[in-house]
C-alpha cells in the first residue's frame, strides 16, 4: 500500500491530491520549494511510527558546492528527518529516540550534485527487522544501515517537505514523486521503483 502525495498546481501552495493505492502510481505533478515556502501534510492513517518507507525525486536548483546552509528535505517533528549537511556533503536519515537524533542514523556516501541532477532517495525502517533503517540514494544498494532498535515515538500530525518545522533550513528544489508505503520496502522494491516506475 503506498500514498503518493502531489502538489497538482506544480508549487508549493500546501494543498495537495492525495492517491492511496496497492499498486504504484508514476504521477508527472511536482512541486517547487524556492525562498520562504512551506509544504506540510496531515499523517493521519499515512506514516506508522513501526515500519515504513517514504521515497521521492529531488533536483536542486544549485549545485552542491554553492549551498551555504545544511537544509531538510523531510521532516517530521521529533519523529524523523532527512536531511543535507554540507560539511560532510552526506544525507542523514534520522530517527528520534526520545533523548536524541545521533543514535538511530544511517548516513549516505558524501553526495555531489549539479543543478539539474535528479537524486533518487528511499528512507525505509522497520522496528521488528533485523536491519531497522536503510538509505538509498540513487540505488538499490543502501548507502547505508542501522541494525539497533529505539523507543518508538509518536508519530506527528505533520509532515513537512522541504523545511525544518520552523519553517527554516529549505531545501530548495523541485520535488517528485513523493511516496509514503506503511511497510519497509526491500532493496528489489527499490530497485524497481527507482529504475523501472521512476525511469
């Protein structure tokens, strides 16, 4: 089961369709982060705090040596996060334990792009799997995983696409794709959804 959220007016506005179906959706809507915008969803029967997944397409509007500032592509507040960090040039995909963000991490290789670059990126996780968090980026092998468990935190009621929950730290860019499945997909899911749905 996956929810494919798309902005349908092609910006930013924080209203946006929503598709829930057993089968993949390839929907051509995106949406443009750019300057002081702001994108949030409702969670509500979309994100369980035990398992899932949420894959998406983001193109920067820069090239990654001319960001000045680390900036968040999902996040949901006190729950999970994934985000840039342009001193290591990594993705982080975080996940809240209750004390912190830096236990339950997995960390991407350092990741250079250009300004019409689109990177691939797949976040799963799953409590009750040996490996509890996985990261793809532009590849059905993960970049990186986390075999720990953590103390399961409620899931938010919002979910926010390109910004901090402050509204700060914007990734600005055009996103695609934007996908939310309630079960942890496995790296041939991935590998399907990166090279044959999003090709």
């Amino acid at each position: 089961m996956s929810t494919v959220l798309a902005d349908s007016d092609s910006h930013a506005s924080g209203e946006a369709d929503s598709y829930t179906t057993d089968s993949a959706l390839n929907e051509d809507h995106a949406f443009v982060i750019d300057g002081g915008d702001i994108l949030t969803y409702s969670t509500t029967n979309i994100i369980k705090a035990n398992k899932g997944s949420i894959a998406f397409k983001w193109k920067a509007p820069l090239p990654y040596n001319k960001y000045t500032d680390d900036f968040y592509l999902i996040y949901l507040h006190q729950f999970m996060s994934i985000r840039y960090d342009i001193s290591d040039r990594m993705f982080y995909f975080q996940i809240y334990n209750g004390t912190n963000w830096s236990t339950a991490k997995v960390l991407s290789d350092a990741q250079t792009f250009g300004s019409s670059d689109w990177i691939k990126i797949c976040a799963t996780w799953d409590t009750s799997s040996a490996t509890t968090m996985s990261f793809y980026i532009d590849s059905s092998t993960p970049e990186g995983t986390y075999a720990s468990t953590w103390t399961e935190q409620a899931v938010p009621a919002t979910l926010y696409v390109g910004s901090y929950h402050t509204s700060t730290s914007q990734s600005d860019g055009t996103f695609d794709e934007l996908r939310i499945y309630a079960v942890a997909l496995t790296a041939a899911e991935v590998e399907t959804l990166f090279n044959t749905t999003w090709s």
